[in-house]
C-alpha cells in the first residue's frame, strides 16, 4: 500500500508520513499541491490523503485533478476547519470522500486508510 499525504502544514504531514512509515505504511508527503500532481505522474499511490484548505489550491480541487492522472486512486481528506459533519454538508464537490478532523491521530488514520481501501 502507498499512500500520498497533501498539507500546507510540514511538520504535522513529515510526521505523520513518519509515523505510518513505522508502521509499515509506505507513505510519501508533500507539502505543495503542484508538488502532489508531479508525484502522482511519477509514482502510483493507493490513496491520497489531502488537507482540505491550502495555499493556490483546495484539497477538493487537488482531488479532482488528482483523478484524471489516478483513476483508481482513493481520497481521504483532512479538515482543522469544524466538524466532519460540517465538511459534508459544504463539500458536495467532494463526492463519495472520507474525512477526518485535525489534529489528527495516528490510529484514526490507518483505521480510515484501511476502511477506504476495504470498501
């Protein structure tokens, strides 16, 4: 499994990615959405996982730009903006999307990695 992590925030997204690495996770980060369509056009990713709010560019953009280039690729988005309920009910754009709310901890997103990739 590799996962892709998407956030204007380095030391949460490094750590993260770092945390999952420990845990035999394969997981890349980066903290420019630009840098995230590069990466997808040279490596394959199972899933990406975006920060909703970032500089230049949503993580519901990303994510539709992202689906050009990966088809199959799964979405879990991350929001420090309100509540998971809050982020679907403005985030119609989103589609079908799995959502989790900073801070963010490290159990809670294996066990969404893992639902997305199961469902």
């Amino acid at each position: 499994m590799r996962v892709l992590l998407v956030d204007d925030e380095e030391e949460l997204v490094s750590a993260l990615a770092e945390r999952l690495r420990i845990r035999g996770i394969d997981a890349d980060w980066v903290c420019i959405c630009y840098d995230a369509i590069g990466r997808v056009e040279s490596e394959k990713y199972d899933i990406a996982v975006l920060d909703v709010k970032m500089p230049k560019m949503s993580g519901i953009e990303l994510k539709r730009r992202l689906e050009e280039k990966c088809p199959g690729m799964k979405y879990i988005f991350m929001t420090g903006h309100g509540s998971e309920d809050d982020f679907r009910a403005g985030s119609s754009e989103a589609g079908t999307a799995y959502y989790l709310v900073k801070p963010v901890k490290i159990e809670d997103l294996i066990e969404k990695i893992n639902e997305v990739l199961n469902d």
